[in-house]
C-alpha cells in the first residue's frame, strides 16, 4: 500500500527516464505510521526533501522524527502552522525552502494551510487508515466500529481545502468482525493515535458494545465505575453471578465476575468487560478488581538476569529522556505513548528468544520491576495467567467424586454460550438427568474458529518445534492415563458403555492413540525428486508437508471419547488447531479432555469443544470459510450435506466416515468355538453401536442351525444390567430416541417375514435397556438386511454349502464398504474371500480387531479418508512442491 508515489509518477508521465529520477517529497504527519511511510518511500529510491512533525513530548522525539534525524533527513518540529485561522509566515517559508515536488501526508493530526498544500507541483496527498467509504481522517476507524459499519480499510487521497475530503488514489478494504476493536484493526493498518471518549451507558447494550469496542484499546472508551475513571476493554458476554459495582449513568450495577466486568445497556442486555485501565494507564482484568493483584516476587537466574538488562537497554533506548532506568520507573508516566508499546513489544520479542508478548501485557506491567517479573514468568511458561476457571458438576458415582465441566470450551476457557442457552445431558441407565450442557450458537462457533486460526497463525502452536509439539501428546495421553478411571466413568453414565470396555476400550484406545500420534509429530516429512535438468542449470525438486490450517471434527455417540481420539490426535500432530462438536447426547467426556488438555500445557485456541446441534453448529463449520478441513463419523445422509456445504463454502478438504452394513461369512470348516464367540462381539459389541458391527452373518447351510442355536444358548448367560457393575456384560442403549427406533427395527423385521428367535424387545426395568436380539430367514431383498440397525440385533441369512462366489455376491450388494469378515480354516478361502469383499477392512478369523497403527476407513458410501495409523496423517497435511534452480 505504500507504492502509491510510484503510482501518482505514472500520472503525470509516461516517460520511463521521469519515472527513474523519482520524487522530492516532504513527509507531514508523526507516529509509527508516519515512520512506516517514510522508510518505505526512501526504500523506493525517493528523496525525502524535509520531514514535518510534531515537537517533543517528554523529552522524547516523535518516531518519524527519530528515524529522520537517523538518516539526516532535515527535520522541523512546528507546535502549529496557523494562528487564528491564518498561516504564520516564518512556518509557510521554512516549509517553502525544502522545494518539494509532492506533499506526503501520513496520519497528519495538525491542520495544514492551503498554500502549504498546494504549494507543490503535484499537490498532496493523504495517506490514513480509514473507513470505507464514509469515514475518513483521524479516527476514521474508531467511528466505523462505532456506528457499526461492515469495512475498514487504507485509503490514499488527494487532499484539499478539507484535506481528507479529495479525490481517492488507492484503497485496501477488509471486512469488519463482529469482535474487532480499533486494537485489531490498527494492527492491520499500523498505529495512529484515536480519541478518548467517556461510554454514555443510558443506551442499549449492543450501542454500548461498539461504543467501548471502537476505542479499545488505545487510547480507550472510559467509565465512572466506583467514583474513579476506568478505560474499558470489551469483549462479548452472558450474564454470570457477580459482586456488585456501582457504574455512573447506569440504571443497573455492574457485577464483577470470573470472567470479567458486566456491564448492563437500558435494555436490560448484559456485555462483557475483559480489562479495566486506570487513569496512570495500568491495567488489570476487571475479575481481580477487588482482590489483590501482588505476586511473590521471582529470583532471576544468571541468563535471566542478563535478558532483563538487554530489556532495560531497549526501555532506555525508548525512554531517552529518563537518566537511569530503575526497578521503580514507569513506562507511561515516564512518557511512553501507545506507539512506544508497539516498538517495545516488537523489540523484546526480537531479541530476547522470540517470547510471545501482546500490547496488552505492557499496560499491566507498567514499571520495569514488574515488566521483568511478568517477562520471566511468561519465559518460564509460568506468566501469571488466571487459573482456569471451571465450574464442575460434580457427582458422586462409581466410587469416586468426578467432576465434570459443563460448558463450551473456547480459547483456553470454559464459558457458557453466547446466548446463554443449556440442554440436559442424560444417564441412560435410569433416564436421569446427569446436568445442563451450553448449547453452542453460530457465534459461539465463531469464536471457537477465530481462536483457532489465531493460535495457528500468531500462536506458539504454530511455530513449536514438531518434537515439542510430540511432548505436549505425550504429557496429554499421560495425563488421560491419570484419569482413565475417571473419564471411563464419565463415558458411562453419559453414554450407556459398559465401564470395563469403557476403562479398556473408550479410554484406553483413546490414550494409545495420543501415544501413537506423538511419536509421529517429527517423523512428518516430505521427499527429493529428480526432475528434467534444463541445461546448463540445474534443478532440485522437494515435496513439504504442511498442516492444514484450522480444522474442524464432528463425532457421534457411540465411542465419544475414542471418536475424538482417532480424529484430534492425528489433526494436532499435523500441526494443525482444531474446533470439535461432540454429540449432543454424549458431551462430557470431550469438556472433561479439554480440561487436560490445558493441564498438559496445549496453547489456548488449539483446541475449542463446541456441544450443541448438528444442524446448527455442524453446519456452521460446514459453512466456515476459515477451516479448512472438516473431518467426520455418522451416517450417510449427514455425510453427504456435510460433503455439499464444504463443496458450496469453500472446497474445505473432507473426510466421512459413514454408515456400515458389514457383512460377516461364516463357513462350515470354521473354528465353531472362536465363530460363535466372535460372531456374537460383532453383534453385540458396546451394545451393537458400533460401526463396523456385523450388520449380516452369512452361515454356511450346514452348520447354520447348531450355530444360532450356541450364539443363543450365550445370549441367555449375558447379564445386562447397571453398567458400573463389574459383571454387567450388557448396558444400556445411548438414548431413548435410538432405544425407540431399535423396537420399530424389529417389529419392521418381523412385518417383513423373518423368524425372530430371540429378544426384539424393550428390557422391562428402568432405563432404555434393549434386548440381544437374533433374526434368522432374512431374505436379501428385507429392510433389516439392507439397513444397519446400528444396535444389538444379529441379522442371518443362510447361503448353500460351498457357493462362495454366491455368499461373496450376496455380501457386496449393499452400498456400504466399512467393515467385513469371514472364518474359515482354509487359508487360500480366507484369502480368496478377503481380496473380494468391498470393504476398508476385513477381518479373518477375527472381529473388531482395530488397532491405532492400522488404517480405518470405508468404501462406496461408507465414505472416503482415514482414520489411524499414517494414512491418517495424510488427511490433515498438505504437499508443498518446491523448485529450485541452482
């Protein structure tokens, strides 16, 4: 954006030699910005003639003075060019005498006379963040997010006798967030000065929003909160319990809360404050405004003690007025503006190992003492951030106390949704409710992506060592481990799993996955390729791979912490940030893994858990242009308006994995034991809400009535009952919707002709308690042999002895591919019937056999993409070629 003066050359000729002698300007206007336009002009070969700024403040040169007087550009400092409207001679003349060809105006905060800008053969021209197309000049962007306005933006213009009111040369726009502050924005358009202004809080919440949010951060919207002027920083909020605080020309108090201020609008709407600021420029978040914020103080090691003079250098270098720079000097009052902030921040960062510091962390360590102190802090990764704030359900059950956060976990925090709404979550086992959990809204989703792309852009997780980013898997599937009994018993009463595959399988699947994927964090790479050499050059070609960006992941209810594991850990392990929805009916072992992962040290906003409806926070990740990959398990019809939207939005990566219908072949020469024991796990597996559940057997003709006979001859010793028991082999369906649609199932079964030998009903006891059921004389052309029940129902067919092509036929003509299997002690059958079966995964002589090294995924319309093992990996990364010629 800072080409402009090449662009008006082209103006005024067309004559390349005009073009290569450039121009002499005069550069008006003071601040970073001002700096920023002219380094970038004198960086494009023109000869800045005379530079005009403001005087100084504190004893300290304005920055574009102080990159000037560097270079030994000639500088002038004017307090003004006019007196009572008319411009003052010796100011007019000392301008005149740099003989400029072009006025440059960047951020210029002084009123300039008419003769000083036309004095130039080609006038003047304004550079300024604004706001398009109805603001322009200073405060251009404050009044946008005042009034509400959808663009910002950069604008060069001519100037005129209302010198920003000319004719437009250039303008760079950008779309304005529902959450963005003049802060955000002027970090895109560098760093002009704003306005002060008090919040007229006798308005509605939404005016009050955009008023504070319009002049957050610098210099800030203020406030009569306690009889004592606060600047305010705003972010949005719902309505917590709160100590109250009396807030002038409010018509309610505010609430002092864990997450901040609470601010009322005279509609009665509440909004969030973040951070409070005090008149001396300290800041501290509003939720500490009636406690303490002292700390112990921290010894320094020797290296610590040497950054923290390298960081009293550059204070020194900023404060050039103050003499010594000690523990107790203030960075404001010692006459530190918003732009030093900037250099201050940037500085450290640079030269002092590349710690992440903000803006705002310099307002709430105003003193160099306590700058240190936060500095080593955040260096030690100890940097005084809040403890996490959870408020637990906590239940007494299995012998234990689990405590279980409730809420949307967004940007490192548990919070509730935007809007404020909840839904029950409730225990299968007695149809009680367990509690209430947020039900996100599409902001909320938003806020989630924003945290994402924020932590995968600017964030550490970004720009972490791939072996540092494996530690971090490692510390989580430790801390999972610590857990496991805990999480099991939250994965029980939430979802109906009986709590030994719960402990075995749910969880401890879930910890070998992170295991697995940790290992490979450095071990992603890319390959050299030999290419067509042009002579006489040569050539070098090598493949990268590279995360992704922000993913999203929606999982079912049936194995909610597992379903989690397989797809996160490999997206984190690509590098990636992720936003997850959890089912609606099973969120609470997904809230319970983000806690732990901020106990393992993930970097806030890599992972977001969003609970809530698949129509309406599915989709709005479906929708969002910000991710760029959605990976999801359930059923067909969902995949296949997931795979539309991601097409429709913004041609997001997908991967599906679907509904099954897998087909299990039985032979006459099998292992009868090992048969009938398997066969009935890939029935009644998790209560058959599995997958990859065997939703057909096929048995040989000869063995088929001894076979039904044992699998029922099993069913009767199966105890179903409390899943907490230890003995319990049979818990409950996930929930009564699903309980219900398993009844329809079988009496649809029956409807249709096939034998039902046992079970197809409702357990008469509480909870939603189905019973094993077998279906034998199931004729291909039937709902139940088309249709996976998605539950405990064994569905038999039987096929003639020896026609293998017959049964493999019979097994293939389904529209599903998932999961398949066959026992027979003939190996060259087996492999026969294995190269065959459309399936991603056959089982031989097996069941449910799935391992975290071991691809998982479907065919046809059990979808497309992986899950475990490396091919996994491959769906959250992208290949990078590159091409050198040397």
């Amino acid at each position: 954006m800072l080409w402009a003066a090449n662009t008006i050359i082209r103006k005024f000729s067309s004559s390349s030699a005009y073009y290569q002698n450039k121009l002499k300007l005069a550069l008006i206007g003071q601040s970073l910005f001002g700096q920023e336009v002219y380094t970038n002009l004198r960086k494009q070969g023109h000869k800045v003639v005379g530079v005009f700024t403001v005087p100084d403040k504190d004893g300290k040169a304005d920055p574009l003075a102080v990159v000037a007087e560097k270079e030994g550009t000639p500088v002038f400092k004017f307090p003004r060019w006019r007196v009572k409207g008319k411009p003052i001679p010796e100011v007019v003349e000392a301008y005149k005498a740099v003989g400029a060809e072009l006025n440059v105006m960047p951020f210029c905060s002084q009123f300039i006379p008419m003769n000083v800008i036309d004095f130039p053969k080609h006038g003047s021209i304004i550079y300024h963040p604004s706001v398009l197309p109805r603001h322009r000049g200073a405060s251009a962007i404050n009044w946008t997010l005042i009034e509400g306005d959808k663009k910002a933006g950069f604008s060069i213009f001519w100037a005129d006798d209302g010198l920003d009111t000319g004719p437009i040369l250039l303008q760079k726009e950008c779309p304005v967030e529902p959450n963005d502050t003049v802060d955000t924005l002027y970090n895109r358009f560098l760093f002009p000065e704003g306005i002060k202004a008090m919040v007229n809080m006798a308005q509605p919440a939404e005016v009050i929003h955009n008023w504070i949010r319009g002049h957050d951060k610098v210099p800030g919207a203020w406030v009569v909160i306690d009889g004592k002027v606060h600047f305010l920083n705003n972010s949005p909020g719902s309505v917590p319990a709160g100590q109250p605080i009396e807030v002038e020309g409010a018509s309610h108090p505010g609430l002092i809360a864990k997450s901040g201020l609470i601010l009322f609008g005279s509609d009665g709407k509440a909004l969030q404050v973040k951070n409070l600021q005090f008149e001396d420029r300290k800041m501290i978040p509003a939720s500490k405004y009636f406690s303490s914020d002292e700390a112990a103080s921290l010894d320094l090691t020797d290296d610590e003690k040497k950054m923290a003079e390298e960081i009293r250098a550059i204070w020194k270098g900023i404060l050039s007025n103050v003499p010594v720079i000690d523990d107790t000097t203030d960075f404001f009052k010692s006459g530190a503006a918003s732009m030093d902030v900037v250099r201050l921040v940037e500085e450290v960062k640079q030269k002092c190992r590349g710690v992440q510091l903000q803006n705002e962390d310099v307002y709430m360590a105003t003193t160099f003492q306590s700058f240190i102190q936060m500095f080593v802090r955040r260096l030690r990764g100890e940097d005084q951030e809040e403890e996490l704030v959870i408020d637990y359900v906590t239940k007494d059950v299995n012998n234990m106390t689990v405590k279980m956060p409730y809420q949307c976990f967004i940007n490192g925090n548990f919070e509730d949704a935007e809007d404020g709404k909840a839904y029950s979550t409730v225990n299968p086992t007695d149809g009680s409710v367990i509690c209430k959990v947020s039900y996100a809204s599409v902001a909320d989703v938003d806020r989630a992506v924003s945290a994402a792309k924020e932590a995968f852009d600017n964030g550490p997780w970004g720009k972490m060592n791939p072996r540092d980013r494996g530690r971090l898997l490692y510390r989580l599937a430790d801390l999972m481990e610590e857990h496991q009994e805990e999480l099991a018993t939250i994965e029980t009463i939430d979802s109906g799993a009986v709590y030994t595959l719960a402990l075995k399988t749910h969880v401890g699947m879930s910890i070998q996955t992170f295991r697995y994927f940790a290992g490979w964090c450095d071990k992603i790479q890319g390959s050299t390729i030999p290419i067509n050499q042009a002579r006489p050059n040569r050539n070098l070609t090598f493949t990268k791979k590279e995360p992704l960006g922000v993913c999203a992941i929606v999982i079912p209810w049936n194995y909610p912490l597992m379903m989690l594991a397989w797809k996160s850990a490999a997206c984190l392990a690509a590098g990636n940030t992720l936003v997850l929805k959890p089912a609606q009916v099973t969120p609470l072992t997904a809230l319970k893994f983000a806690e732990l992962t901020v106990k393992a040290g993930i970097p806030k906003g890599v992972i977001n858990i969003v609970p809530g409806s698949g129509g309406l926070v599915g989709q709005r990740m479906s929708d969002h242009p910000d991710i760029r990959k959605l990976g999801f398990t359930g059923s067909t019809p969902i995949g296949k308006q997931i795979m539309k939207s991601c097409a429709v939005s913004n041609l997001k990566k997908v991967s599906l994995e679907l509904g099954g219908k897998s087909p299990l072949i039985i032979f006459s020469d099998c292992d009868m034991d090992k048969a009938v024991r398997m066969g009935m796990s890939s029935v009644y597996f998790n209560k058959g809400e599995n997958c990859i559940a065997a939703g057909r057997l096929f048995v040989e003709e000869s063995i088929h009535d001894e076979y039904i006979r044992r699998v029922v001859e099993e069913i009767k010793k199966m105890k179903i009952g409390d899943p907490l028991d230890r003995s319990t082999d049979h818990g409950p369906q996930n929930h009564k919707a699903h309980l219900d649609k398993l009844v329809e199932y079988c009496e649809l079964g029956v409807k249709e002709g096939a034998t039902l030998v046992y079970g197809g009903r409702q357990v008469d006891r509480q909870g939603f308690f189905m019973e094993p059921t077998v279906f034998t004389g199931v004729e291909d052309h039937m709902f139940i042999a088309k249709e996976e029940s998605f539950g405990p129902v064994m569905v038999v067919s039987k096929f003639k002895d020896g026609d293998v092509d017959g049964v493999l036929s019979r097994a293939n003509n389904t529209e599903f591919g998932l999961a398949s299997g066959v026992f027979t002690r003939d190996i060259n059958k087996a492999m026969y019937v294995s190269e065959r079966l459309e399936a991603g995964t056959v089982f031989v002589n097996t069941y449910n056999k799935t391992d975290v090294a071991a691809p998982f995924g479907g065919f046809k319309q059990s979808g497309f993409g992986k899950d475990l093992g490396e091919e996994a990996l491959h769906e959250y990364l992208r290949t990078k070629a590159v091409t050198v010629e040397y």
